[in-house]
C-alpha cells in the first residue's frame, strides 16, 4: 500500500512538473509598476493616471508610488535622508529623542525649499561598541550600529533615491556620532554618480555656524548664569520634541510630579512651549534651507 501511496505521488510529481513546463510564462512588462503586472490592471502601467489627488504629505513613506513619480514629475527632486538614533537622554526624553525631533524638522525643511520630499528616518546609527559595551550603549534602550553597517545603509538608501530621478540628496543628522559617516558616503556617492546626481551632509544643521542667533536667547527663555542639570537634555532639544509629542518628554507625567523644567527652563505651561518650539523650528529649518540651497549652487558652479 505504502509503495503504491509513492508510485502514485511519484507520478504527480511528474505530470504537474510536465504540466509547468509547457505552461508558457511571459515575459516581464517594461510597463510594470507598482508591484503588479501593467497587463492584469492598468493601475500597474508606468504612465497610469493617479486615480487620487496629491496627498498632503511630505514623506515618501506615507505616498503611494504613484505620489512619488508625480511629485519627481512636478520637479521635487531633491530628497532629505534624516538621521536620528536611539540612546539614552537623562530621565525625562524618550529612547528616540532625535527621531522625534526630526519627525518635525525634517518635514518643516523639505516644505520650505519647496522641491523636496523626505526619506524615512534613519533610526538606528553608530551609537559606541556593541560588545563590549562602550560609549552609549553602556546604556538599557541603546541600539547600536557598525560604522561600516551605518555607511553601507545610507549609501544603499541614497542609491536608491538617484535610481528613481531623486537628483539632490542630503543628508541631515540629529547627532554627533553620524556627521562622519554622511560625509564619507555623500562624498564617495557624488564622485561615483558623476553628475547625474548630487549628494551631500549638512553639518550646519546639527552644530549651528559661528554668528547664528540663540533662539531662546533673543526670545528671553535663557540667559547668563542659568543652572545646568547636567543631563544628556536641554531646553531646546526638549522643546524641540515636546511639538513633535509631549508625551516623548514626559510633560503631562512630569507637570503633575512638579518636574516640568530643564536647566532652568520651566515648560509646565504647554501653549506656551509650544510657541518656543515652533519658534525653534522655524530658525533651525530656515538655517538648513539656506545651506542646501549654498551646497547645491556650490557644486552646479563647480
């Protein structure tokens, strides 16, 4: 019975794998998008109307495929890669904290200049050695990357944006530990895409340049002689973040265990907050415009 079950089976085998081999497969559809076939819906063709209007957003994880080859289309062809991490920040700010605050910054910069989309964060980047554990994480919550890991993502991610008409790529890090890295793949990129497309870091947007104005300064928030917690937190990188989320900061948590202040700063008051933290926003992502503006005209004079 048993011989007869695999003689049976045997035979089957045989007859699909016949049966597969005379089915003719077709040949793939140069028109194909969207991850279907353009000849079993018209919705996968290459040039098929956008049956929706243009959304709102500015992130190219939250379009359709579609969103995104009309907005290459209308001329938004410079591409923003946001580099956050996660690490420890004092007893107060989340894991994420540069990723929240790129969550508000990245979206305020890519509207200002107008022809720009941005990338998905970049959440995990070089945060110390991994094993043993050193700089960071030395830390519960910290989530490290090789250096040459980091690299080898963001040149991948880059790449991709080029190979879809994406013809300015900047990168924008929220920590120290990534401008290196940024600038050793814009440059390595650049010289490899040979002018079909342009990358480059912006270090101004993490360490502002000599001369730019303190926000919180001029607004009267901070002043000479203020205490200093000394935590790995400040007032405006938790400002920054309370727009993003309040909860990334503990606000509601920390108003009602009377802990609502850094380095002097008191941010009980939300509304109030709020309104340095746009104010915040705003310079950071005007400052940032400009340098990309600089570095894309620096390289098209070259």
């Amino acid at each position: 019975m048993i011989k007869t079950l695999m003689t049976v089976g045997a035979t089957l085998a045989i007859v699909t794998a016949l049966s597969s081999a005379q089915t003719p497969q077709r040949a793939p559809d140069p028109r194909s998008r969207g991850g279907g076939d353009c000849r079993d819906n018209p919705y996968n063709c290459a040039d098929a109307p956008n049956p929706l209007p243009a959304p709102a957003t500015i992130w190219i994880e939250e379009m359709t495929w579609m969103d995104v080859r009309d907005a290459l289309a209308a001329g938004k062809t410079t591409a923003i890669i946001p580099t956050g991490g996660m690490e420890p920040n004092g007893p107060w700010l989340v894991t994420g904290k540069h990723n929240y605050v790129l969550r508000i910054n990245c979206d305020a910069i890519a509207r200002k200049l107008g022809n720009a989309l941005c990338a998905p964060i970049v959440e995990f980047v070089p945060e110390g050695r991994i094993d043993p554990p050193g700089g960071h994480m030395r830390s519960a919550g910290t989530i490290s990357l090789r250096e040459e890991t980091f690299q080898a993502l963001l040149t991948d991610v880059a790449h991709s944006l080029k190979m879809h008409g994406f013809r300015n790529i900047i990168f924008i890090g929220d920590s120290g530990g990534n401008q290196n890295g940024q600038k050793a793949v814009a440059d390595k990129l650049t010289a490899q895409f040979a002018g079909s497309a342009f990358v480059a870091t912006i270090p101004g947007y993490y360490t502002a340049p000599p001369g730019t104005p303190n926000v919180l300064r001029t607004l009267g928030v901070t002043k000479e002689g203020m205490p200093d917690d000394g935590l790995h937190d400040s007032p405006g990188i938790t400002l920054n973040m309370l727009l993003a989320d309040p909860d990334s900061v503990r606000w509601d948590a920390r108003v009602k265990a009377k802990k609502a202040t850094i380095n002097g700063v008191d941010i009980s008051n939300l509304k109030r907050s709020q309104e340095w933290a746009r104010a915040i926003v705003e310079a950071r992502a005007n400052r940032t415009v400009e340098l990309i503006k600089e570095a894309i005209a620096e390289k098209k004079s070259s």
